[in-house]
C-alpha cells in the first residue's frame, strides 16, 4: 500500500477501535495513570539504598517500571492505530523486563543482576524461567512463547492485512495482553518497587496524611476493574507472577 493509503487506514482503524474498545481502552488508560501516581510518590527515595533496602536490584527494577510505563503507551497507541503486529513485538520486551526486575529483587546478589547492568546478554529462559521452582508457570510460558514468535521475522511476525475488520481480533488480544502486563506491574510496584522501608517513610512523612493509601487503593482498584475484560487464563498470567516464587539453589546464569 502506498503511504497515504497506510494513513487513511490508520486513521480510520483510530476511530473504529476507539468505538470498539471504548472501555477497554478507559481501563487501560486509567492502570497506567494510577500507576504512576503511585510510582511518582517514590521517586525522591531512589539512589538513597540505606532509606530503600533495594541493594543493586534498584537498576532492574526501576528500569523496568519506567520503561514499562513508555512501552505499554506505544504499544497501545500503535494497537489503537491498527498496527497491532508492531504493538504486541513491544510488549515482549515489557514481559522480560517484569521478569527480570522480580527475580532480582528476590535474589539481589545473583550475577544475573552485575550482567544486566553491563548490558550483557542473558539468555532469559535459562537464567530466569528455568530457575523459578514454584508456582508452575504455566500461563506465563505460553504467553512467553507467543511474544517471542512474533518478535523475530517469522510466519507470526508483524502483519499482512491492515483494515480494521480484518484485524479487530488480533486488536483485542493485544488490549488484553496489556492488561496482562498492566496488572503483574502493578503486583512489581506494589511489592517490589516500594519496599516495607519505603512504605513505612511514606506514611509517616508525606505531607497528605492517607496519600499513600490513597494511591496504593487506586492503583489496585484501577487493574482489579480493568482485569474483567480479560479470561480466566488471562488472569491466570497475573497471578502466577503475583504469587510467592521459590527460586532454585543455583545462582549461576
């Protein structure tokens, strides 16, 4: 197709989708607003590893509540726009980041965290998935295997067809893979990214008395709303992230 034609759809595959997906779309706007409010309240504790308790899992962690938050936008927007193979290839790179980010914070010393901050490659299913002893995984490796099918140029890479009646399917699964990843970020925030440490400063400190119950409560309202829109085996995904992991002896990676 030629450029303008490319336009026009994109145009109209907007308007349509916003038709469509309208509440979708509110739920998914409204997760990444009320977390970032609840992130925003912690922002001044970063670098501060003696009021934190982080350790060197602060780098993964917050680089992946950061860039999550960038990603799952352009994500969306290219979804909304009908370019939906380009949206899903951008939330595998969310997935792995979520992953990363919770087995560092749970093993703060392992050598996975000093070669992730050298930008080395880690080889995720081994040195990640393959570790992780409980809960089963289930759900978490089916949909690590469809966003690694898509994120190389394969048969199930990006798209063919661009209008908004041929691909209003592939449109809504990636709002709910979305909302997928929405909720484990929440989980990673919640439990990960705002330590007991951090908490206990918030309450006591904040000028607002409440504010960070107030913003914890919203934010948790704000995916147990937007997590009605997706299946059980969607939701399967969040909780299996959300759930206490045991992790194997071996450190190595």
């Amino acid at each position: 197709m030629r450029f303008d034609e490319l336009e026009k759809e994109r145009q109209r595959n907007l308007t349509l989708a916003q038709e469509k997906f309208s509440k979708h779309i509110s739920v998914i706007k409204n997760c990444i607003d009320t977390q970032h409010e609840y992130v925003e309240l912690f922002v001044g504790f970063l670098q501060h590893r003696h009021l934190t308790q982080h350790g060197d899992a602060e780098k993964p962690i917050f680089s992946a509540v950061i860039k999550s938050e960038i990603a799952l936008y352009s994500s969306l927007i290219l979804t909304l726009d009908g370019l939906h193979g380009s949206g899903l290839a951008l939330l595998r790179s969310v997935y792995e980041a979520l992953m990363i980010a919770k087995f560092a914070s749970l093993r703060k010393n392992d050598n996975l965290i000093s070669k992730w901050i050298a930008g080395e490659t880690i080889y995720f299913s081994n040195a990640i998935l393959k570790k992780i002893v409980t809960p089963e995984l289930k759900e978490l490796k089916i949909l690590w295997g469809a966003l690694c099918n898509v994120s190389h140029a394969s048969i199930y890479s990006y798209q063919v067809l661009t209008r908004f009646e041929d691909i209003e399917k592939e449109i809504a699964a990636n709002l709910a893979i979305l909302i997928m990843l929405l909720g484990c970020n929440f989980h990673l925030i919640n439990k990960h990214y705002i330590t007991r440490e951090m908490a206990y400063l918030a309450k006591e400190y904040h000028s607002k008395e409440g504010e960070f119950q107030r913003r914890r409560d919203a934010a948790k309202i704000a995916v147990q709303t937007a997590t009605i829109f997706i299946s059980d085996q969607a939701r399967q995904v969040i909780r299996e992230y959300s759930r206490v992991w045991q992790l194997a002896p071996s450190i190595s990676s």
